[in-house]
C-alpha cells in the first residue's frame, strides 16, 4: 500500500471525529449561546400550543439524533394546580436543516416519568359572533413518544391510571397514524388513527389484547365539536381445538349531555342472542348505567349473573365495573328459563331505569 494511500485511509477516521466533536461543540455553543432553553420552549409552544417550562437539566445530544434532553419539563399554566402535564425526563429531536440555519423545528418528543391532568385540559372557548366557528387545531409530529405516567381525570383522583406506554408515529391533519398504547388494567392496543380538522372528527381503530382472552377490535369515530359519536367493539374468543372462537359485537351511539352521557342506537350480538336499546350514563360519585333493551328471544340460564352487578361494591376494587350502579331491564318476546318458555318476559336488575334528569343534549 502506498503512503499517501495509507495516510488518507488512517486519516479519514479522525478527520470524521473531529467532525463530530465540532459539530457537537458549535451545536451546544449555538444553542446554550442563543439561548437554548427559551428558544426550545418558544418552539414547543409552536408545536404543542400551551405554554410550556424546561425547569430542569439541559443536555444538548448528537445520538441517536441530535436534539436536547433534560429533566422536568412542564406543559400548561404556571402553578402545581394549573399544569396539565409534568414529566421527570424529556427529549427533543430537532431538524438539522433548520439548525444549520440557526432555527428550532421539532421533530419528534418523548416524555418519561411524570403525571398527565386530563381534568386540566383546556376547554375550547366558543365565542358569540358571526365568524365562522375555528377548527380545532392539532401539531404535526413525526414522533411522540410518552412511557411510565400517571394519568388523573379528576381534581381529588387518588387511584390514578398508569399509562406505561404510548407511541404516535407520523401525525398529521388528515392522514392515519400508527399507534400503540398500553395502559395498566387495560390491556394493549395497536391501530391507527385518523384526525380531519376540517369535520373537527376523530377517528380510531385498534385491536386490543390483556387480560380477557381472545382479541377486541375497537372503532371510534368521535365528533369534538358536537360532542357526540359512535362505538363499536368486536370480540373474537380464543380458538379450541380446531373451532372457531366465540363472537360478539357491540356498537352504540352517544351525545354528550349536561348530566352525562345519552346513549342511542345500542346494538349487541352474541351467539343466538340480539338485543336493541337505548339508555344513558351517569357519571356521579358511584357511575350509574341505565339501559332499556328489548330482544326476540333470550335463554335466561345462558345470561350472565346480571344480579351480582347489584350486589355490595369492594372497597379494593376502585374504578372498577363493581363500583357502578346498574338500572337494566330487558323485555324478551320470548323468554327461555328451566325448560319453561314465557311471552312479553321482563328481566330487570335494580330499579326502573331512568334517565329523564339527563338533560338535553346539546344542538349539533
């Protein structure tokens, strides 16, 4: 091998770290210089649309890609009452076109360890004017990544959820969007979803699997505005030996109201059976459910223990089914029960169901 040749072949590997070094070196100096934290918060104000505090760490980082890093980053009003999101650990990855042109664009976000207020979220304030009505109005994000939080839904919430992971990959104004989401208690769920700002109309599909067995797929198209929308959820059991699994779907419609959810359109199917109602939601200190259901045809041996729903709440089992009221009555044209066969049969769990102090749900 000549010395020249030799000489560029030993030097390309350190004229590549010095490169590195470099760039890492005017990167930190550029960035603490300029004032790193405030033009980093500046730019997730852009991207997320509330204010947003790095009160922590700040470590400027090459690898994996370049970005910064740090800890406490808090997204919302300044307060520990008014925040909605505070995470222990953070990092940014930012464009590296726009850094070389001295500007802050975000690539991707990733939250650890912290707590998220979803009671906090800000309500959108509608104004009385002739304007058209604005769209509501979500950032693109190539990456959002949160891991280990616990997530609140209401002010004095001492069992909060833990969200051990979520990831969004490609965000966007009218494109689907990988997801997968994993929530302690709740199982795992891999799908996509689909935002239109235009139609203010969210759209989710996903296959969940935890502690039940066999699959459920859910689909959920939401309308923020209005407030209202449609549910449908499909089981499919575990196979055995060579049969098909089980199956059941349920789908329902609902609309917010002032004292909680009216539910419409109610739909479920599950062997032989097929039953139709309506009913509403009522989200007080113990969740009551009432619904009004109407079927063809019931075999009452191979309905569930409705009656244990009614029975005495456990103190251990907060959030749970157990700690809902239940208001059901199912009328069968035909009822099934020990070999005897009744018409026009009532079945009821609770009281009457009742849901006239609802209130009127809203024009849409």
């Amino acid at each position: 091998m000549k010395p020249l040749t030799r000489r560029l072949l030993l030097g390309i590997p350190m004229f590549l770290a010095v490169l590195f070094v470099a760039a890492y070196l005017l990167i930190n100096f550029w960035l603490e210089g300029a004032g790193g934290r405030q033009a980093l918060e500046r730019a997730l104000l852009e991207r997320i649309g509330m204010p947003v505090r790095l009160e922590g760490e700040f470590n400027v980082m090459l690898l994996p890609d370049i970005g910064v890093s740090g800890t406490e980053l808090v997204v919302g009003e300044h307060g520990a009452a008014t925040e909605l999101l505070r995470s222990g650990e953070y990092a940014v990855s930012l464009d590296v076109a726009a850094l070389l042109d001295r500007r802050l664009v975000i690539g991707s976000l990733g939250f650890g360890n912290g707590i998220l207020h979803l009671e906090r979220w800000p309500e959108a304030e509608t104004a009385v004017t002739d304007e058209p009505e604005t769209t509501i109005q979500l950032p693109e994000i190539g990456s959002l990544e949160i891991r280990d939080f616990r997530v609140t839904a209401e002010a004095e919430d001492d069992q909060p959820y833990r969200l051990q992971g979520l990831k969004i990959e490609s965000f966007a104004p009218n494109r689907s969007s990988p997801f997968r989401l994993e929530v302690e208690g709740f199982g795992t769920w891999v799908g996509s979803l689909f935002w239109s700002p235009e139609q203010t109309v969210l759209e989710v599909t996903a296959d969940g699997a935890g502690f039940w067995s066999g699959v459920i797929t859910l689909r959920v198209v939401a309308h923020l505005t209005a407030a209202s929308g449609a549910v449908a959820v499909d089981w499919t059991g575990e196979q055995a030996d060579a049969q098909p699994g089980r199956q059941a779907r349920l789908a329902l419609s609902y609309a917010l109201a002032p004292a909680g959810l009216r539910l419409t359109d109610i739909s479920l199917a599950a062997d032989q059976l097929l039953v139709e109602g309506s009913g509403c939601l009522l989200p007080d200190t113990r969740p009551a459910l009432h619904l009004e259901l109407s079927t063809e045809r019931a075999d009452a041996d191979a309905l569930p223990d409705l009656a244990a729903l009614t029975g005495p709440a456990d103190a251990n089992a907060a959030d749970s089914i157990e700690q809902w009221d239940f208001h059901v009555r199912l009328t069968a044209a035909e009822m099934l029960a020990g070999g005897a066969v009744a018409r026009q049969a009532v079945l009821q769990v609770g009281s009457e169901p009742d849901c006239s102090g609802l209130g009127a749900v809203a024009p849409q």
